[in-house]
C-alpha cells in the first residue's frame, strides 16, 4: 500500500483561479475547509508566508496526517493548525482554533479520490464493500445500508431523482423495495445489480457507469451534503474579515445552486418600494459577488484533469459594515 501522503496527493482543480480571486496576502489568515490532500492549501500557504497561518478542516484522519506531512515537506515557513471535524460546524472549529477572523476560505466541495478508492469505505461502485458512505463513520450513525433498506419507495425515488439527477429514479427505486423484500441489499455490488436490474437495457449501455447517479445521490443523503453545505458557508461569512474572500468550487448542480443563492441574498441591498423616504427593511448588503456566472475549468486541465470537468468556482468577497443606517432620498415629484 502507498503511504498516507501519496494515496492523498491529487491534482488540485482549478488552481490557478482560485489563486487569482482569492489573492492571498503575506500574512492573510487562510482557511481550507476540504483540506484533503492539502494540494491548494500548501500553494496558499507559500504565498502567506512568512507571518501567515493556513488553516485546515477535514473529518478524514488520514487526509489531516498526509497534510501535516506535506506542510513539513514544502511550506515548513508557515505556520499551520489542521482541525479533525465537518465544515457544517465551522463555527464550533473556529472558536477552537482561537481566531478572531479569517482572510481567506476555500471550499472545494469535490470527494477526495482516496475515499472512493478505500474499498471498505463503500463509496466505489467497482468493488465489493459494506454500503457505508460515511465520510465520519466516527459522528455519522447513517449509512447507505439503511437508506437503502429502510427508506419507504417513493424517498429514494426522490433521492436518486433530485441528489443524482436519475432519470429512472422511480423504476430503480421500485427495484431496490422488491429486492429488500427478499433478502436485505447489504453491499456495495448487490445495490449495482439491483440499479442495473431498474434501468432500461438500451440506458445501460451508455452514459457512463449506470450506478453513478444513484451511488453519488445516496452519498448525498447519508452525509446530509447540501445542509452541511449551507451552514458552512454561512458561518464563513461570519466570520470573513472586511475584504476577505470566499470561494467555492462545486461539482453539482445543487451544490451550484446553493452557493449561487447564498451570495445572491447576503449582496442584496435594500428592498423597500422606491417610494419609502427611509429604509425600513434594514436590509444591507454583506458579500460583493466577484463572478457574476461561476467560472468553469479551462478545456486544457479538463483534458489533463477529468476530475475538473464539472468544476464551477464562485467567489465573494466581504464588505465593510456600514457607518450609518441606509436612509433614501424622497423622490421629488416631477
């Protein structure tokens, strides 16, 4: 087997972007909440040194020792603190590290190839394994066994339809109910067959592996991934210094969807009628969006990297806080 640091060093995605909006400063306070193989934090890092601290989030133990041993290796010049937890709670991890505010947050909300190559893990579709998918078997009583075995007909329809965006969410849906009737569907190959069994012959031959969908839209769901995103980036707003920045790199539409709400909303001024003469909403804006449309993956690191085909990056940055309530002018009557 590879050491801890190789089975964790991939390619980063998107490197070169998130360097140039996030803008990292000699001295910045920068926080990757997808630690992982360190791939951006260690380029991040090189750039706030020497008197900068890059901070590290990731419920993997093995990924936090790969990333330790890389900071060692080839940015011994900055000082760097790695918190074992899930960016869902930011702000209890925050507290921990004893900072008072952050520069710069990246979330790069892709699952590390490590985890889907460690066959007990159960997130492969090509190896036999219990169906776990926790990424924090440690806090996670959920797994994919019991969502598949348990969850009534027309929940896992939904799952696979809205999380995996499967076609044939209700057919595979009503498989997986008449399979468990027999006998429980316990492991990673069992759910493959049974997807196959659901999904039309002339479907299977095309588009990819025809578990894909289904396997990420069950990972969805045991690691609660839209919420845990949700509350993550809003507590990374909090907790943004004046100008820092935020950015986001996402893989699915619905995690798109969510940090492209999120931005919207917190960049909203005021939404009093234009004929109010003072603002009584109290709405003011806290995020400037700096990528008006999320920027997709150049077409030359797709073709070095399929890992970043359906990469989009969307970055904000963190206003000052106003000095004065926001007042209107009262429209003179032409």
């Amino acid at each position: 087997m590879n050491s801890l640091t190789s089975e964790y060093r991939h390619v980063p995605v998107m490197l070169g972007e998130v360097l140039e909006y996030l803008d990292p400063q000699p001295g910045d306070v920068v926080c990757d909440c997808t630690l992982g193989g360190a791939g951006h934090t260690v380029e991040l890092a090189r750039r706030i040194a020497p008197n900068g601290l890059s901070l590290g989030i990731d419920q993997d133990d093995m990924a936090l020792a790969a990333a330790d041993a890389r900071f060692e290796r080839e940015a011994p010049d900055t000082e760097h603190l790695f918190l074992k937890g899930n960016f869902g709670d930011l702000d209890e991890l925050l507290v921990q590290a004893a900072e008072p505010g952050v520069d710069k947050f990246l979330f790069d909300l892709g699952v590390s190839s490590p985890q889907l190559d460690i066959p007990e893990r159960g997130f492969s579709y090509h190896e036999d394994a219990p169906l776990d998918m926790r990424m924090d078997p440690g806090n996670n009583t959920l797994t994919a066994d019991e969502v598949i075995n348990t969850y009534t007909e027309a929940d896992l329809a939904r799952i696979f339809r809205v999380y995996g965006d499967e076609k044939h969410a209700n057919r595979i849906a009503r498989e997986v109910v008449r399979r468990r009737a027999r006998e429980p569907i316990r492991t990673t190959l069992q759910l493959v067959d049974v997807v196959k069994e659901g999904i039309p012959a002339a479907a299977r031959r095309k588009g990819g592996h025809p578990a894909r969908k289904v396997f990420q839209a069950v990972r969805i769901e045991v690691n609660d991934e839209l919420g845990v995103l949700e509350r993550g980036l809003e507590a990374a707003v909090r907790w943004l210094n004046p100008g820092g920045r935020v950015a986001v790199i996402s893989y699915h539409s619905l995690e798109d969807r969510i940090v492209k709400h999120l931005f919207g909303k917190l960049s909203q001024g005021c939404t009093c009628p234009p004929d109010l003469p003072v603002c009584v909403c109290g709405n003011v804006p806290v995020l400037e969006v700096l990528t008006r449309r999320p920027i997709p993956a150049s077409q030359d690191e797709v073709a070095d990297n399929p890992r970043a085909r359906s990469a989009k990056l969307r970055v904000a940055a963190r206003l000052q806080p106003p000095s004065a309530p926001t007042r209107r002018l009262r429209r003179e009557n032409a």
